[in-house]
C-alpha cells in the first residue's frame, strides 16, 4: 500500500494540521488492524460506510471510512512532517496476502 497523494487542509476548525492522504488501494479492515498495533483503533459500524478513529501513539488521529481511498490525518503542532514521513513508512511496510 502507497500514499499517493498528501494535501494540507487550511481553514479547520478542529486542528490547524489536518493532512488528507490519498492511497492507491482503498481502506480495509486489515490495513486499520495494521496500523494500530500501536494505537486504539475504534470503528463505527452503525453508518452506511463505517467510519473508524485511530489515535497513535499519542501523535495523530488518523479518520475515515472503509472502503475509501481517502484518511484524514490530524496532527500536533510539533513534527508534523516527520508524522508523516513516519506514517507514510508504516503505510509502505504493510503488505497483505494476495488474493484471487
């Protein structure tokens, strides 16, 4: 899995570091378990797409729906490049089992 595209959100209401990323596959349950080993991982299954939450490691939120292409990540004030030159490394390390 790959982030394709990153795009700084000005004007948020919520945080002044809101990231959208855009991967090349779309968003599964078995990329978010991935992503959480070392974060809480909360998803929302009461909505058309379920919505999930991951908080890692106390150093962003990262939100979505399954099934999209697209996250949101919501940063500190501190590191943000870093953040996300980290996640975009842990993004690239997960590698599922090919399917037919």
């Amino acid at each position: 899995m790959r982030v394709t595209r990153i795009k700084k959100i000005r004007n948020c209401s919520q945080s002044n570091n809101q990231i959208d990323l855009l991967f090349d596959r779309k968003i599964n349950r078995n990329f978010l378990f991935y992503l959480s080993a070392s974060g809480k991982l909360e998803i929302f299954e009461n909505f058309e797409k379920p919505f999930f939450r991951l908080h890692y490691k106390n150093k962003y939120i990262l939100k979505g729906a399954l099934d999209n292409f697209k996250a949101r990540i919501y940063l500190p004030e501190a590191n943000c490049n870093e953040i996300v030159e980290e996640l975009k490394l842990l993004v690239e390390s997960f590698n599922p089992p090919f399917r037919f």
